[in-house]
C-alpha cells in the first residue's frame, strides 16, 4: 500500500464501494485461488504478473473467467507481452497507466476499450496535466515520434521533497516543470510511451540501448519465464547488454539461443552479448527489477545461484 499506484487503487475501491479483495502476502497461485473463489472482476497489476499470467500453466487451473479488466502500472509493459496475454484471455481488458509519487499517482491512462488495445502505450495524458518531450543533452523540446525525457506539469504535480532543497531544484525548473527521468516518446495521436528509465541505459560505444526494449521481446520467447537485462563493463564498447534469464520449467535453452533470438530482431549495437540463467529475478514489492543487485552479482564474478 506504501506504492502510489496500490494506494490510490485502494482509494479507488473505498471510493465507488467496491468490494476489495487483500492479500497478506503476494502469492502467484493463492492470488489465482482468490480471483476464482471471490470471482474478482478487476485487478492493478505490475508487468511481471501480466508475463505469468500470459505464460504460466498453472493459471490455466483455475477459473479466472470473472476477470474483466486489469490495471497496469509501475513499470513499461510490452507490445509483444500484452499481445500474447490478449491471445489468451481475449475478455480481459489490460488497461495501462503511468504516475509517479511526485506527480500525486496518475498522469496519463487508457480510458475505454479502443484505448487499451494501443498495446505497449500507457494511454493519453490526465485531465490538467500537460507535457513535453526534452532533449536530455540540449533541453529542447522535441516533436512527437522522438525519444527524450518527458517532463509534466499539472495541479497535482509536488511542490517540492521535504527539507531536500538540492533535489527538488534538481527535478522541478522554475516554472514547474517535473522532470521525470523516464526516457519516452508521443505518437501523433497523442497516446503516450515509455521505453525506459534514462539512468538505466546502457552505453555501449556511441549508442544507448533500453534494457526495456530487450526484456519485452525475451519475454516474448516460449522456453523464458523471465528476464532482467543489465549493462556489463567492457574495455573496448564501455558496456554491453547482458541478460539473466529463468527458464521455463522443462526448458533448455542455450545461451547462443538467447543471443541469436535477439539479434534476429534488433540493430546489431542493441544484441545481447552475454546471458546468465537464475531461478528468480529479484524484484522491489511493487514488481520493479533490482537491477542493482544483478549488477553487483554479474560484477562479483561469484557462481552463487539467485
């Protein structure tokens, strides 16, 4: 409940005298028991818990035939993910969103159904909420269809962090603007998309590739249950993507496969160049990769097992 987008759906709930179904700790399956013995209609979710469902066998288990939409937040979801989770529950609506604290939760989501099948948008921005996109190096303000840092500004936007002068001059300029720090682009009808955190990308020589980009299309791979990708240091490239992949239970999939399925499908300067397996991607609570700590792992040189 401390994350901003679970406390605001529990205000929703309070609000408009929903029912509202708790669980003490998260479980994939006692979560899977709880939407068919209460018959759940409506979920917020985290991208992570939309691969399971879209993957798992287990989930075919249970009747989850109650489920009519859920609410996606806290982290990008992919195009190739939402797609194969429409496959599978074709009644189930994925609505996404995207909010920080600072922006007091929601700054822009899909509303309605024609909406939500702009798989891989987070939808259109909020009532009073306004935006740009920002060159990150030169501070101007670019057109729809490129890549910068989106700055907001709104009503509900913060005044500022609590005896931290330093860093609210460092994220909001002197008329209001909120820098985000998330790397995203507008389309022409207004429809908003996040490729990735700016301070997560990966330098490899001259380029700068999303870890996001390349999660979703692995995440798109039959034999992977999950995946995480991470810059590793090199001398000659400065870094390079690595990923760490947990196969899918019965899987064997090779490092060369992993490679090779990626660089089928993007440029070569974003190919995957080292892969690591582990049973679990470690995770914060609202479903955010600790990449820090597969950073510090892939750096140790250890063969400690996550």
């Amino acid at each position: 409940m401390f994350h901003v987008f679970g406390f605001f759906m529990l205000v929703r709930a309070v609000a408009v005298g929903e029912t509202l179904v708790l669980m003490e700790k998260f479980d994939f399956e006692k979560m899977l028991r709880a939407v068919e013995k209460y018959r759940v209609t409506y979920m917020p979710v985290s991208p992570p818990l939309v691969v399971a469902l879209a993957k798992s066998e287990v989930a075919g288990k249970y009747d989850l035939s109650s489920l009519e939409y859920l609410g996606c937040g806290g982290a990008p979801l992919g195009k190739e993910v939402s797609e194969r989770f429409a496959a599978r529950f074709p009644n189930v609506d994925i609505g996404q969103g995207y909010g920080l604290t600072e922006t007091g939760g929601g700054a822009a989501r899909h509303i309605g159904q024609d909406e939500c099948k702009h798989y891989g948008s987070v939808g259109r921005l909020a009532e009073n909420m306004e935006a740009r996109i920002v060159d990150p190096v030169t501070g101007e303000a670019l057109p729809p269809g490129q890549k910068g840092e989106l700055w907001l500004r709104g009503p509900t936007v913060m005044k500022g962090y609590v005896g931290d002068d330093e860093a609210t001059a460092a994220t909001l300029d002197s008329e209001g603007w909120l820098k985000t720090g998330d790397l995203c682009y507008f389309d022409s009808d207004g429809f908003l998309y996040i490729v990735d955190r700016l301070k997560e990308l990966i330098k490899y020589k001259a380029y700068q590739v999303p870890p996001a980009e390349l999660e979703h299309l692995l995440q798109s791979h039959p034999d992977i249950a999950d995946v995480a990708v991470i810059p590793y240091p090199d001398e000659e490239a400065g870094q390079i993507p690595m990923a760490y992949v947990v196969r899918k239970p019965g899987s064997n999939i090779t490092e060369a496969q992993v490679m090779d399925f990626i660089a089928k499908q993007v440029a070569p300067y974003k190919k995957i160049r080292r892969v690591a397996f582990i049973n679990s991607i470690p995770k914060s609570p609202a479903g955010k990769i600790l990449r820090r700590e597969l950073v510090n792992h892939a750096l140790s040189g250890v063969s400690s097992r996550l």
